[in-house]
C-alpha cells in the first residue's frame, strides 16, 4: 500500500487523486508513515460504512472548493485567461517536461495593437469587451493542450507543448487574421483592431521560463516595430 501510494503521488497525472489507507495495522507509526508519504485519511478495521462513506465526501467535498480556490488564483477574473502566476509554475513543469523527453514547446507573445488609443477613444468598458473578446478568438484558434494567459493590460502569452516555432507560426498567423476579423459595435462607431505576436522556442541552453519569454518579447517588439499586425 505505502509503495502504491508513493506512486501515485509522485506522478504528476495523478498526484492530486486523495488515498484513504484501510488497515489491519494499528499502531501510531503505520499512520503517521501513511500520511507523511501522501495519504489523505487512515482508517483502521474494523470499517463502518457510513463512516467510511461520510470521510471520503468529505475528502471530495474539500477537493472540489480547493480546486474551486485554485482555478480563482490562478486565472484573470476579466477574460478568465490564466494569469501570470499560472504561467510561472506550468512554465517550468513545461521546461522540465521537455529535459526530460527531449522535446520542443513554444511561447508565442501577444500584444493588441495601439490599445491605448482604444481606451482614449472609446471608454474602458469598450476596452475590456476587446480582451474579452481577443481571448474568446484566440482560444478558437488554438488547441485543447495549449494555454493562454492575459500578462496584464493588453497583453497576452500561449504556451504550445510538443510543438516548433514553424508549426507555432501557422496558429500565430491565424490568431493574427482572426483578431483582425473581429468587430465590436459601439455608440461611436465600429471598432476593429490588429495584433502583434512574436515566437520563441525553447532550447536545451535554457534553464527557466522567462529567458524563453525574452526572446518571444523580443520577438514581439520587432513586430511591432516594424509596423504592427505581424507575427515574427
């Protein structure tokens, strides 16, 4: 039991499962080993049901509001993207990940074009309904295992596992035509407006997340630089 136990929580896929050890054994150090190693509840026979029953709801039950709490200190309360915080720890299980398989992820760098002047000219409320919106498109544009994160004003980053920034590039230039698709009716007039993006891949030199970001902001300036509503 203690050794499946140390399997499961020493797996990243299944880490966050609860164990409740049913046991024979009764003294204080079998209970004590149990739960140093990841246990969530020990119970010793002989089993009641309905207490059994009523530690693993309530094991659920706290599980479900610590994800609840999670998903809230994790995400931006505007656009429901991942913050920045989420970034900097899925970022270096990310980088981890690819040491150990020897694989490639990408980050693409987000940034909506002349923002400001959205805002001046049309009112934040108008502004926020444009991240909305921007994130609402840019998650049609990308897959299940890729995540999105609003940085903090208009800008944004994705993060895409398992794949190169040649194959990163078609999603960017996709989300780059969708955004300049979208228009949004307000008492003024119509508002479009345009991204720029930037790529970078990670390599086996890097050893965090924000030396990738660099180079993906880096990216980014360039295209904005160079006349904005481009991917680089």
């Amino acid at each position: 039991g203690y050794e499946v136990c140390q399997m499961i929580k020493g797996n990243d896929k299944t880490s966050s499962i609860p164990i409740v050890f049913l046991t024979a054994n009764s003294s204080n150090e079998d209970e004590e080993y149990g739960l140093e190693i990841g246990a969530t509840d020990f119970i010793r026979k002989p089993i009641s049901p309905r207490i059994l029953s009523a530690r693993v709801s309530n094991i659920l039950n706290l599980q479900q509001v610590t994800r609840k709490l999670e998903l809230i200190a994790s995400t931006d309360p505007l656009t429901g993207a991942f913050n920045r915080r989420h970034l900097d720890l899925v970022g270096m299980n990310e980088l981890s990940r690819s040491k150990r398989n020897n694989s490639t992820f990408t980050i693409l760098m987000l940034d909506i074009d002349h923002f400001k002047g959205v805002n001046d000219t049309y009112g934040h409320d108008v502004g926020d309904e444009a991240l909305i919106e921007t994130v609402a498109v840019i998650k049609k544009n990308i897959r299940g295992e890729d995540l999105l994160f609003r940085l903090g004003g208009e800008e944004f980053a994705v993060m895409l596992p398992e794949t190169t920034k040649l194959a990163a590039f078609d999603t960017a230039k996709r989300i780059r035509i969708a955004i300049s698709e979208i228009v949004i009716q307000t008492p003024i007039a119509s508002l479009c407006f345009t991204l720029s993006i930037g790529i970078a891949e990670n390599t086996p030199a890097d050893d965090n997340i924000d030396v990738i970001m660099k180079r993906a902001d880096e990216a980014l300036y360039r295209a904005k630089s160079s006349g904005r509503n481009k991917v680089i």
